[in-house]
C-alpha cells in the first residue's frame, strides 16, 4: 500500500510518501519513506502541492494512479479567519437577538482592564438582519415563524451583496424546523446563496458560542469548498483514482464533502495532525506523558498528550487577543488541546520602546526571511538562527535553498544591532532569546498552568524549526528529556498518514441524571448514531466504527460541566446509575471533591465514530529516507565536521560539532554542544545535555540535570 499525505503551512508545504513495501517503487524490499518540503505558495496553494507531488512521484518511481490513499492538512480555513479574508456573510437571527455578536459574554479575559479589546465579529452589525419567530427552551414554537419577515431579510441580505448566510435561531438546537424552513426560503429566493444552519453546524445551548461558529462555518465555507473542489479537480487530472481525504481539528479524517459543508471542523487541521504524530511518538519510546511543540515558519503549536491520549476538547478559541484565555472567537467544535502563537522561523523582529519584540507578524513564504533572498527586507527568527550558526546556509531543506548569511547579518545589525549598541552575535542572540521566551510562556500555559507537571513529561518537539529551540525551552521548564522523532520537519504530515476516519455528532439534552434515567439515554444517543451513520456512508469505508460516548455534565446551578467519558457497550436500565459513577470519577479528579446531596446535570452529549484504517500507532519505516535533493544527501552522509555557533554557556560562538543525523549509530551518545543536521530540520543540543539514537530511530536529548529550572 503506498499513501501520501501533505501538510500545507504558512511558509513550507511537508510531504510525506510511505510504502509499505513493494508497492510497486524503486525499493523492491522493504518500506520506504520520502520527505519532501517545498516553499507554500499563500496566492496558490493548490500549485505547491502540484509542484511538490510531481517531484515526490519522481524521486519514488511511482505514477499518482498507484497511490492508495491521498491524506490532507491546511492552514486555508484557519488564516482565512485569522486575517479577516473569508467571504462576506450576513446573519439572520431571532427578533431581539442581533447584537448577540457584538455583546458576547459577560466574563472578562482582564477583568481590571477598562480600555479591554474584544474579538472582533466576523459579520458586521449592517449585515445581521431578524426575523419573526420563537421556539422555547424545551423546543416548543412559542410564535410561528412570520415568513414575510423571513423575506425581507432574505432580500436585505442578497441586496448587499453577499454570498454566504448563516442562521442562527434561539433555542434552535431544540427545535429545528424555523430554521429549515428558512433555508428552504433561501434556496428559493437567492438560490445563489450558501447557508448554514446552526442546528447543524453546533447543535448546543449558549447562543453567542452557537452562533459564533455558525457564523465562521459559513464566512469560511465558499473559501474551503473552492479550495478543495480545485485541488480534488487538479488531483484528478494528475491521475488519481482515490478520494482526498482531510484532516479535522479533532485528529480525524473527514471526506470532502463534509470539509466543504462544515469547513468550521478543519481549522486546526494541521496543528492536529502534529500533536497526533506526538502521541504515536511518545508510546513508540514508552511516554505516555508528552509536550508537543511543533515550530514551523509561521507559528509554533504546543499541544499535550496524557495517559498515551491526545487531549480532545470539546470547544477551542481562534484568533486570541495576546493569547488571552477567553478572548477569541468561540468555536463548538472539538479539537486537539493546543496553544497556537505567533512566533516561527519567519516571525518578524523588530525594536518596540528599546526593546526587541518577535513577532506574531511573519515573513511568511513570499517574501521570507532576508536569508531567502526573496525580497525580504525584515529580519526574523531563521535569519538569527543562521547568524548564530545553527543553520548551514548551504544546507538549508536538504540543500534546496541556498541562504545568505551575510544579507541577513546586514539586516540584524541595521534593525537591531546598531539601535541598541550591540554586536551582531549579541543582537541575533537576542532575538533567539526573545522568541524562545514567548513559546516558554505559551509552554508553561499548556503545563503548569493546566496542572501538568513538566517534570514528568517528554517533550516531542518537530517542524522545521522545532529541534532548533527544543531542548533550550525544555531546560527552562524542567522537562527532563526531548524527543526528535525521525522525520521530525515533516511532522504533521506523518501524523497524517496515522491518523483514521472519524466523525463527531453531539445535541443538547439538559437532563437531571438518576437511577431511572438509561432508557432516556439510549433513545438519545440512537438518534445521534442516526445522524453519525448519515456522514460515515460519505466515507466508502467498510470496516465497522468504533464508537465512543462522552457527557458534559454538571451540578445542578453549575454554569459550565466537565467531560465524562461514558460507558461502552450496550445501553441498559442502569445506565444512568453507571453514568452518575462515571461524573463522580470525572468531577472528583477534575475539582478534587465531590457533593453527594447535590443534583447531577447532563447538558450534552456526543458520540465518536472512528473508523480504523489499519495504520494507527503504526511506525514509520525507518528507511531509507529521501528528500527533494537525494544526491545532496548522499554527499553528505556519514558528514562530521565543526563550525563557529553561539552557546552563551561557553561565552559565546563556540567552535561546535556538526553531526549528520543518519550516520549516528544507536549505541553513539553526543554530549553538547553539538548541532545534528537532518535533509528537513536541525537539532541544537546545549552544552552537557547528551543525545542518542534510540531503537525506533528517534534523537533522544537527556537534558543535564544540573541545568534545569
């Protein structure tokens, strides 16, 4: 079986190609994996992938007709909301309810800040327009549905303009029918029009969340359905007989027909896929405890993995004011637990007030970096790092991109040195340090501050530029040991090739929980797997689902529930006393007490349909690995030489040893400083920390005790 899978990014598109033995490649014995990065193309993206699937094709010896599976991540939903360019959408929403948006909720991200700056609305106040109608808590139609005013706001709506709608009634998660019969009126009058419905889109109670990401569903949707619709269009002209298949924010595959139709599930598709690879990483060295940190060109992404589980939460923020809790835009849909900052190899620096200040602005692909020689003109964080020595200018993706190290010296002292009086080893230093420090903050959010205990995990760090700052971000927070995984620049898109097919459905039910109450759940979650089994026949999969069920419940009063993990098997009368054992187990480690005289609530209620595709927690072939410039790699393996890099440690650039990764043996240790260069990433190991190759092909860093916080 050979498969593919690409990851597009902001400024690197990661492929990934695996055979799992003579599937018709070059290599007739065996399996074999090919690396591959190429520069995105943010204008285009679907030309990269085209440009970076030939290429792939070559070097592997295969035609696209071969290929068993084609697996996808992209960032296309997610910058189309965070800058602002997805389509112009209107909102039609319950008479009293238009300013649901603008009003939000109550809580603060600063509760003392008086000058405090919400997240903008996706949909501007002159495009949400009312309609007549209301249907009760309990789902009863309190006032019928006034369709003359349902067309006059259908008309207002087409009169500016717009392309996508997004409607969003009270109350209607308990009762759809309004909203239906809106849709019904839209496709008659505009046909033209996209529409999403919210008791579709996130089927829960709190109106501002409901609508929230119903809104974004259909701002991004006529984006994410053109996007896919071209690349599924160029992916059969190239010769590809088998579906696409794309990455959600919750570690699952979706088809395109429901990536098109609920393009809100894919927003942290790449991210996803990463933190899933971590996971697979983490049990293949027996850590069932790990960190994430994913450092691209863009961003960087850490995200946690306990008890061998990646954390999945049922509802995720986007578009953060300062990275605040709270302060972005509310999405219902579940995700892998990440935290998502501005700082990757093309993240900008620059002098604010006398101080150096790193991004969340990024050079992105087009430019780059100065190094890239694009046109860039801003120095970054790759142009620091090249400076420092940690980067082989000749060296950079696999030797496909020459850098110059001197224009990006020029641009660091220009910007930062002379400013501030400093030589250019200190004023590179200093933007390393700075951004180092940023993703220390965002890691101890995700560790410490979520009641992880770094001591006690692994970090798995990867992406381009992850290796880089690894072990340095770990010393600061005491995580006693790094991991590199094999292919560790193309990350995500081996997360990919890991991941199964799987579907998420989850309503509102406020239901008092007691010994009586398990026939009442089984009539539930039967019209949830109705519903799920809907989406699963879009697959083409044969193989049967596993299911999975999950509550979030509550104490009676309470305003938000935590997450119960449900009982499988059959559901019988004394469900609910197996689901009340469930929320005291879950409420007791989540809060550390319980109440027995209290009421227990549940409010809603999902279930999970993951459809194994026979290669989850399956290894990557160790070899031989091939890369974009195979002949380079040849040249330089079994490499070991030395150049000038900066450790202050050692008092500044210290003549360091350069290691070429795939030569190290598995009973070789490295004690730093050192540098272990891959065709797609780079490894700074500090001094005295110790580095080996470990017997599934990892690089394992032991940080030096004595040098932990």
């Amino acid at each position: 079986m050979i498969r593919v899978a690409f990851d597009i990014g902001g400024t690197f598109t990661d492929f990934v190609l695996h055979d799992d033995g003579g599937g018709g490649s070059r290599v007739e014995v065996g399996a074999a994996s090919y690396f591959l990065k190429v520069p995105s193309t943010p204008q285009d993206p679907g030309q990269a992938v085209m440009a970076g699937l030939e290429s792939l094709f070559a070097l592997a010896g295969i035609e696209a007709g071969m290929i068993d599976s084609v697996l996808h991540a992209t960032t296309v939903a997610t910058n189309a909301v965070l800058e602002r360019k997805g389509a112009a959408t209107g909102l039609i929403t319950t008479e009293g309810f238009r300013d649901v948006l603008i009003i939000g909720r109550q809580k603060r991200y600063e509760t003392y800040d008086l000058y405090i700056d919400k997240p903008e609305p996706l949909v501007p106040r002159r495009h949400i327009v009312e309609v007549v109608e209301r249907i009760g808590f309990d789902g009863t139609v309190v006032t019928p549905l006034d369709e003359a005013s349902a067309d006059r706001a259908i008309d207002a709506l087409r009169a500016a303009g717009l392309r996508t709608v997004a409607v969003s009634l009270l109350h209607a998660y308990a009762n759809p029918a309004h909203e239906r019969a809106i849709r019904a009126r839209i496709q008659a009058r505009a046909p033209e029009l996209s529409v999403s419905l919210s008791s579709e889109v996130a089927p829960k109670i709190r109106e501002y969340e409901r609508t929230n990401t119903t809104v974004a569903n259909a701002y991004i949707r006529p984006i994410v359905a053109h996007y896919i619709s071209q690349l599924e269009d160029a992916l059969r002209q190239q010769g590809f007989a088998r579906e696409l298949f794309v990455m959600q924010s919750s570690g699952g595959l979706v088809s395109p027909g429901i990536a098109k139709a609920y393009p809100v599930r894919i927003i942290e598709s790449g991210p996803a896929a990463g933190v899933l690879m971590g996971g697979i990483v983490g049990k293949s060295e027996g850590r069932e405890h790990v960190i994430t940190f994913d450092m691209g060109g863009t961003t960087a992404k850490l995200g946690a993995v306990d008890g061998g589980t990646p954390a999945i939460m049922p509802t995720f923020e986007i578009d953060h004011v300062r990275y605040k809790k709270g302060s972005g835009l509310p999405i219902n849909a579940p995700a892998v637990e990440l935290l998502e900052i501005g700082a990757g190899g093309g993240s900008i620096a620059r002098l604010e007030m006398g101080m150096i200040t790193v991004g969340p602005d990024s050079a992105g692909a087009d430019p780059g970096p100065i190094c890239y020689g694009r046109g860039g003109t801003l120095a970054t964080i790759t142009d620091a790092n090249v400076v420092l020595g940690y980067i082989d200018p000749t060296w950079f993706n696999a030797g496909t991109m020459e850098l110059d190290k001197d224009a990006a010296a020029r641009g660091i002292m220009e910007q930062i040195g002379e400013p501030l009086d400093l030589d250019l080893g200190a004023a590179a230093w200093g933007i390393h340090l700075v951004a180092t420090m940023n993703m220390e903050n965002a890691l101890r959010i995700v560790s410490v501050e979520q009641g992880r205990d770094p001591r006690r995990y692994a970090m798995i760090a990867f992406g381009g530029a992850g290796p880089l700052h690894a072990a340095r971000l770990a010393r600061a927070v005491g995580i006693p040991s790094v991991i590199v995984p094999y292919g560790a620049g193309v990350g995500s898109a081996i997360g990919l090739l890991q991941a199964a097919p799987r579907i998420d459905v989850s309503t509102t039910r406020v239901m008092r929980l007691d010994q009586d109450s398990g026939p009442a759940i089984a009539s539930l979650y039967s019209e949830l797997e109705a519903r799920a089994r809907k989406d699963i026949e879009q697959f083409g999969v044969a193989a049967a689902p596993r299911w999975s069920r999950y509550g979030y419940m509550r104490y009676a009063g309470q305003g938000f529930e935590v997450q119960v993990d449900l009982p499988d098997g059959a559901i019988g009368d004394d469900f609910g006393a197996r689901a009340i054992t469930a929320f005291n187990e879950a409420y007791l480690k989540k809060h550390k007490f319980l109440d027995p005289e209290a009421r227990i609530e549940a409010v809603d209620w999902t279930l999970v349909a993951t459809l194994p595709s026979g290669h989850e927690d399956a290894p990557m072939a160790r070899g031989p690995i091939s890369t974009m410039a195979s002949g380079l790699a040849s040249d330089r393996s079994g490499r070991d030489s030395t150049r000038p890099a900066w450790f202050p440690e050692a008092g500044g650039y210290v003549e360091t040893r350069i290691i070429d990764r795939q030569a190290l043996a598995g009973d070789t240790e490295v004690t730093g400083p050192a540098i272990v260069e891959d065709p797609d990433s780079t490894t700074v190991v500090l001094p005295g920390d110790v580095a080996r190759i470990s017997a599934a092909g990892h690089l394992i860093i032991e940080v030096a005790q004595e040098n932990r916080a």
